[in-house]
C-alpha cells in the first residue's frame, strides 16, 4: 500500500514540476532545466515561487 502512494505522489510531484516549468520556466531568465531542476529537489510550489520571481527574458528584435 505504501509503495502505491509513493509512485503516485512521485508521479503527481514529476507533472507539476513539468508544468511549472514549462508554462513559466520558458518565460523567465532561469530557463526550463533550472526551473525543472528547482521544482524537482525542493518542491513545485517553491519552484514556481523562484520561477516567478526571477526577472523575465526580454524578446528585442532586431529590424536592420
């Protein structure tokens, strides 16, 4: 029984930090793979809380 609810908290855990890191972690200035990496090791919450905090990537394009 044990086992079964490590897997899905595991699984629950593996999508959020997906999801964090996919829809805010594109956006900001730390990128997917930190964000994933924040999510994973801490929590998603803490993750989505770094994510969101840092400074978000500017788009400048160039028109010569």
């Amino acid at each position: 029984m044990t086992e079964i609810l490590v897997i899905i908290v595991f699984i629950f855990w593996y999508i959020l930090s997906l999801v964090v890191s996919e829809n805010w972690g594109k956006k900001s200035k730390i990128g997917v793979e930190w964000s994933f990496f924040y999510c994973m090791i801490l929590s998603p919450i803490v993750g989505f809380s770094i994510t969101y905090l840092t400074k978000n990537r500017e788009y400048r394009i160039d028109c010569r």
